[in-house]
C-alpha cells in the first residue's frame, strides 16, 4: 500500500509541477486559468501543491485551458516521470 501511495504522490507531483511551468511559461495568470476555464481557484491550487488526486476530466481541462491537446499535455507529463513509471506493478 505504501509503494501505490508513494506513485500516486509523484503522479501528483509531477503533475503539480508540468501544470505550474506550463502556465507560468505562457504568463497565464492562476486568475484567468480559473475565472475562464471554470477550474475552481481551489483545485488549481491542489493541482498546483500535489494535493489533489485529479479526475481524468479535469486533467484534460487544464490541458485545453493551456491551449494544449489532452495527448501534448500527456506527453510533458509522461516525460516528467520518466520512461520507467508505472502506476500499478506487475
């Protein structure tokens, strides 16, 4: 249990931290990201700390709030963790 709750908190982490330097990189105001997207101030800020365990449409709303393809978005998140992630063993 340990070992899935530890992929869950890198899964969020680095999920916290490719939202946060792909808004930042585009000067995207946390703001706009939410009064515009309707993301909620809240989530956006859990997302961006690694304290939100995201649902799958929310993940693809911020990609398109970022003017990103869910599959883009996905790629930078892939390449944050590493070719070696796995979220469930085998």
């Amino acid at each position: 249990m340990q070992q899935q709750d530890y992929k869950i908190l890198q899964f969020n982490q680095a999920l916290a931290k490719v939202t946060k330097q792909l808004r930042e990189t585009q000067k995207i105001s946390a703001n706009k990201l939410t009064n515009e997207y309707e993301l909620g101030s809240g989530n956006l800020s859990r997302i961006e700390n690694a304290v939100y365990n995201c649902k799958f449409i929310t993940i693809w709303k911020v990609s398109e709030a970022l003017g990103l393809k869910f599959s883009e978005f996905s790629k930078f998140l892939e390449d944050e963790l590493g070719d070696d992630f796995k979220l469930i063993d085998e």
